[in-house]
C-alpha cells in the first residue's frame, strides 16, 4: 500500500515535497500533524524526504495560511448558512464541541477583569492547537477562538503560536523515531478516521434521546390536558 501511495505521490508532486507538505498541511483535520511525519518518511519519498526543519517549515506555513482566512470568514458565513436548515445541522455537527467549549470558557471568565478574560482565552486557543491530536488543530482552534469573542489579530496570534508549538512536538517525536515517520502517519490517519466515526454516532445517539425525550415531554403534556 505505502509503494502505491508514494509512486501516486511522486508522478503528482515529482520531487517538490516542499509542494506537497505544504498542500497536504492545509487539509482539516490532517494539517501540520499529517504532513511532518509525510515529508520526513523516507518509504514515501526515498532520498528526497525533507530534514525535520524543512518538513516543519513547509507544513506551518501551509497551516497556519488557514487562520487568518478563517477567522475573517467563518462567522458571517455561520450567520448565513444558520437560516438555513441543512446546513445549520451541518455546522451544529462539526462546531457543536467546540461551540460548548467557548461557551464554558466565557461563563469562567466573565468575572474577571477585560485584559484578563482576553488574556485567558488566547491561552486556551493557543493550549487547544498545540496539543497534537486530531480534531483540535488551526480549523478548529480558529472557529473557537471567533466563538470566544477574540479579534482577528488575537485569534491569528493565539492558533499560530499554538500551531508552532504542535508543529514542534510532532517534530520532535519524528526525529526520535526517524524510522518511524510512515507508521506515524498511519496511526494518526487511523486515529483521525476513530475520533470522527465516534463523534458521528455520538451526535446521532444524542440527538436520538433528545427526540425521544421531547416525544416523551409532548405525551406527559397531553395526559395532563
């Protein structure tokens, strides 16, 4: 599978890996965290495998090139595709974690005083990006950052820097498992396909037992009139 994986990628890219990381790093949920680990591995790429600071360089800037172009858009394109119903449940499916985390946040700091509360959710925007697992990259960590009330320019620097710093660790670990960095890859694919399985059946679960308990809450309704 790996041979026909990297022969696809080598007649696409032909020895532009730079092209490649950088292309790859902008995918959601694959991002920096996927394409170090893909422009370090040598069954991929053979000699033409980039150095571990290449392989960050490349894969950051294509990553964080999303932030700024989400924060400007992701609000008003929310506020417009909400009046419509398909895509409502759409952007409830994949912003609805996020969403209650903002939510928790805000309701933590609304005691304190302006500079702290903004203090305090650029770290929880920077914390959310740097930690290197799936589902908590630039995409997501820019969305939270608007649904927290942060500015455009408090929202790029918190995911960029958190961004950097996830960069780092999973470059790290590359350079500690040089031999490693196809079977790295693999497992943080797999991983990604896991956490998002298991967030759709726990969106349609929940959103099972909410219909029923509405249902329930109707029949109690009529029995008293």
């Amino acid at each position: 599978m790996t041979e026909g994986i990297s022969q696809f990628f080598v007649n696409t890219f032909g020895g532009n890996v730079w092209l490649a990381s950088f292309l790859i790093s902008i995918i959601p949920l694959v991002e920096l965290k996927g394409a170090i680990p893909f422009a370090m591995s040598t069954e991929f790429w053979a000699d033409k495998a980039l150095t571990p600071g290449f392989a960050f360089l490349f894969a950051f800037l294509g990553s964080s090139l999303v932030v700024p172009i989400v924060a400007a858009v992701f609000r008003p394109i929310c506020d417009w595709l909400y009046k419509y119903k398909f895509f409502k449940a759409i952007i409830d499916f994949f912003t609805g974690s996020v969403k209650k985390k903002s939510e928790q946040v805000n309701e933590e700091v609304d005691k304190k005083s302006e500079k702290r509360k903004t203090a305090i959710k650029m770290l929880e925007v920077f914390l959310f990006v740097a930690f290197p697992v799936p589902l908590t990259g630039v995409w997501t960590g820019t969305c939270f950052g608007v649904l927290l009330g942060l500015n455009f320019w408090q929202v790029c620097l918190s995911a960029i820097l958190g961004n950097a710093l996830c960069g780092l660790i999973v470059t790290l670990v590359c350079v500690l498992f040089p031999n490693a960095t196809t079977i790295i890859l693999y497992v943080f694919l797999a991983v990604i396909v896991v956490a998002f399985v298991t967030k759709l059946v726990l969106h349609f679960v929940k959103k099972s037992r909410a219909k029923k308990e509405s249902e329930i809450n109707i029949d109690k309704s009529e029995e008293k009139l």
